[in-house]
C-alpha cells in the first residue's frame, strides 16, 4: 500500500477554493443585484502563507455599518471563512464602490 507524506491536506484545499467560489459567487451577486455598478473585477493572489481574495465594483457602495450583521449571505460567509481560519472585510462607502477582502491560510484550517 502506497503512503502520501504532504504537508498539504486535499480536504482543507477543497474546503478553501469552495469557500472562495461561495464568497466570488455571493459578492458578484450583491453586485448585480444592489450595486448598480458598470463593472466588477475578481482578484487572487498568495501572500506568504495566505490565499488572498477581493472583489471589487464602481457601485453605489452602502452603509457598511448598518448592514454589517444584517444580511444573511455577509454573515454566513463570514461564518465560513472564520471556520477555515480567514478574515473577511467589506469596505464600502455610499456613492464610492465596495471590496471584499478575504485572506484564508493557504492549506485552510478545518474546524473541528
């Protein structure tokens, strides 16, 4: 029987490129929906040890405060990325725009 010695862990990569298509997914579809924005542009990057993450619009942007824990697709996404050792920021202005921001260790830190 073959052994696989990795540092890597295939579900906790999984478990990061899904959590990112659900943020993309979900961000691109406030864009569409609330934004009223002309364009939107997704961005990956590696930091260091981090998977990197923003999705950026020219939209009319909100008030950030007021909807922090409000809607339910911003704090269940927040909820996945904390559980895979993330952060995720919204920035947002009204009349200015909005970035969401998500940094997740690179191999993901599944919950237990």
């Amino acid at each position: 029987m073959a052994s696989r010695s990795s540092s890597k862990r295939p579900e906790a990569e999984g478990a990061v490129a899904l959590c990112l298509y659900r943020v993309a997914q979900e961000a691109l579809r406030n864009v569409t929906r609330h934004a009223r924005a002309r364009s939107a542009r997704v961005s990956l990057e590696r930091r260091e040890a981090l998977v990197v993450m923003r999705v950026v619009d020219d939209g009319c942007g909100f008030d950030g405060a007021a909807a922090r824990f409000s809607g339910l697709g911003l704090v269940s996404l927040r909820e996945r990325v904390r559980l895979l050792g993330g952060t995720m920021e919204v920035e947002t202005e009204e009349a200015a725009g909005t970035t969401v921001t998500v940094s997740l260790p690179e191999g993901g830190r599944l919950a237990t």
